[in-house]
C-alpha cells in the first residue's frame, strides 16, 4: 500500500485542493468561472470521509 494514500492522506489533500480552488475562485473574474470552481471545491470538502467513517 503506497503510504501517501492512507484515507487521511487523502481528505488532508483534497483539503488542500479546495483551499486552492477557493482562492482561484475569488481571483477569478468570470462569475461563472467563479462559481465553477467554488462548486467544485465545495465537491472535494464534501466527499471527503468523516471521522466516524476512518478506519481506526
């Protein structure tokens, strides 16, 4: 199993990517643009895995 894809890797990762689709969103002059990408992060936030659904 590759160490960088445990679950928590994972969500740690498309926390990060959301981070960095928010702050292209509110650089983003098209609104359309703007509201693609805030969609897309709020995507990412919300797949990612509870803690009642981690692997202890």
């Amino acid at each position: 199993m590759n160490p960088y894809d445990t679950p928590l890797e994972r969500a740690r990762r498309n926390r990060e990517r959301a981070e960095e689709l928010g702050r292209a969103a509110d650089r983003a002059t098209d609104p359309e643009h703007r509201q693609r990408l805030r969609e897309k992060a709020l995507r990412l936030l919300r797949d990612e895995p509870t803690a009642e659904s981690r692997p202890s």
